[in-house]
C-alpha cells in the first residue's frame, strides 16, 4: 500500500503492515524494531517512526513508506540506486548535465542548484539505445581488443625472446668450440716444437759425451810426457783424421745446438675480432648483432677462416700464433 509523503493526515504516510525485517536506522542506534515498510527511494527498511523523522529532511519530504510485498519488480527498487559517495546512504537520481556528474539530493541542491538537474530516472528510459551509451559499448569493445592484442603480442615476444636466447646461446657455443679447436691447435703445436727441441738436445748431449770420449783419446795419442821421438811423430801423423773428424763434429755440434725459440704471441687483430663477434644488438627484438638471422653461421665461418689466413700469411706456417726464430 502506498501513501504519498505529501500531507493527506496529521500522521504522513502510516503503513500498518510489520514485515520480517528489522527498521536499519534503529539498529543503527543498537534497537531492535520490526520495520512497517520500505522507504521507496532510499530502498531502505523503516519503521513508522523512523519514516517520520525521516521525512523531516527537505530532500526526503517526497519520500514514499510502502509495504515491502508491494514493490513490485518493475519499480524503482529494481533500478537499485547507487549510494552517494559523499552522503553516504543518500540514493543517487539526479544528473547536472553542465558538469556531467550525479549525486543525491543534497549534493545537487548544495553544489548544482542553479544547474537545473535532471532525474536519473528520467533520462535512463531506454538509455541503452542512446548513441553515447552505443558508443562506449562500441569503446570498450574496442579497448578489450587492443588489450587481448597486446597480450597475445607479449606472449609471442616472450616465445621470441626464448628462442633468440637458444639461438644466441646455441652460437656463442659453437663459437666458443671454434675458438677452443684453434686454440688447441696452436697448443699442439707448442707441445710439437717443445718435443722436437728435446729430442734434439738429448741427441746433442749424447754426441758430446762420445766427442769428449774421443778427444780425450787423441789427447793420450799425442801426449809429450809419455810418447817421444819417432813414436810421437807416428802417434801425431795417425791422430790427424780424428783431430779433423772431431773438429767437424764440433763445429756441427754447435750449429745444431741452436733451438728453435717458441713464443706465444696472441694476435690482437683475432681478440679484436672475437670481441667484436660478442657484441649484442638490443635494438627492438632483432638477434644479437653477432647472429645474421639468415646467414650467421656461415658468416662466423668465413670470419674465422679469413682471420686464419691473414694470421697464416703473417707468420708462416704457425697460424699467427706460433713464432719461431733460430737464436
């Protein structure tokens, strides 16, 4: 049963009936009071007297008190008015359209007033067909593309950014192979060059203990304090060729006693080279600048093998590595 807020009695807008609910501005005070109806503008239960006291305020005047089983699912209780953000348990209907903003009663009356605002249940009739409510559908349907867009592309960069990575590091290995192999090569032949040096000054060392064996012979031959005379003169005569024979082997001792000096020279024009190889390019999400998307590989090949050549052209047959020099 509705009863205007208007006054029709000495007592406004009486409801008879007592619902199962509880009067909320009663409970608020801590007191438990069956509630007569339900304020149809706040959509809020009451009981007669609180609806009184109610209706004192200005922007409550027009209030309606009706029996909860009368609202039917076509009024505006199903509209379900916003709370105020300032005033709290004021419902929101009014709309200024100057400063495109909605509030309640008192907010439109204290900020608004001479704005003519507008009931918000006026104008939300078959507000879905508006064109502004069309075109933020349409909007918003737009932004949710853009940002599923944008997520699908975060993924694929995401998968981009693992398989450069595998791929980057899949080089930088085969690199570090090509690196370690050239390396290696240069170390065999060190060890080489050291084995070749030692065999060469065992066999010399041998060859002197056998011409000192051979000299100190000759030496007896021809020593004054045991041989004299004639028997000087032949032990003399005879120990010729071996003096000459010895005396060659001297001389042939002392050039193959030369070594082959060995020194590690890195080439700097090679670390120059591998550092440049290393460098990354960040730019977007290209592959790092040592990785040619199409042609990386064969290009750290043909690097490698240029640089060999270079090296090879320098020093002859030690790679740029290895120099020997006959000191």
């Amino acid at each position: 049963m509705e009863v205007s807020g208007k006054k029709a009695s000495k007592v406004k807008n009486v409801v008879n009936a007592v619902t199962d609910k509880f009067c909320e501005p009663c409970r608020d005070t801590h007191v438990t009071t069956s509630a007569n109806g339900i304020c149809r503008e706040c959509k809020e239960y009451m009981c007669n007297t609180c609806f009184q006291h109610h209706l004192k305020a200005r922007q409550c005047r027009n209030h309606v008190l009706v029996n909860a089983g009368h609202l039917s699912a076509s009024s505006d209780r199903d509209e379900d008015f916003e709370k105020c953000r300032q005033q709290g348990k004021e419902a929101i209907k009014y709309y200024c359209r100057k400063h495109d903003v909605v509030g309640c009663g008192d907010c439109m009356i204290s900020g608004h007033g001479a704005c003519k605002p507008e009931f918000i249940k006026d104008l939300s009739e078959d507000f879905k067909e508006n064109d502004e409510f069309i075109n933020l559908v349409r909007k918003l349907k737009k932004m949710t593309s853009a940002i599923k867009d944008s997520e699908k592309k975060i993924q694929d960069h995401k998968r981009e950014v693992k398989s450069m990575h595998e791929f980057a590091i899949k080089e930088l290995r085969e690199f570090r192979t090509d690196i370690n192999e050239y390396l290696d090569k240069a170390e065999d032949e060190l060890n080489r060059l050291k084995f070749k040096n030692e065999s060469l000054l065992t066999k010399l060392e041998k060859d002197c203990k056998l011409l000192s064996t051979k000299l100190a012979e000759v030496k007896k031959e021809t020593n004054a304090e045991i041989y004299r005379g004639m028997s000087l003169f032949i032990h003399l005569v005879e120990c010729k060729p071996k003096v000459r024979d010895t005396e060659n082997a001297i001389a042939q001792l002392q050039v193959e006693s030369n070594i082959e000096k060995i020194t590690f020279v890195p080439d700097m024009r090679l670390l120059s080279t591998f550092a440049s190889k290393i460098s990354v390019n960040t730019t977007g999400f290209e592959v790092p600048a040592f990785v040619d998307t199409e042609q990386g590989s064969q290009k750290r090949s043909d690097s490698m093998a240029d640089q060999k050549s270079k090296n090879d052209r320098v020093t002859g047959k030690k790679k740029g590595i290895i120099k020997q020099r006959i000191l």
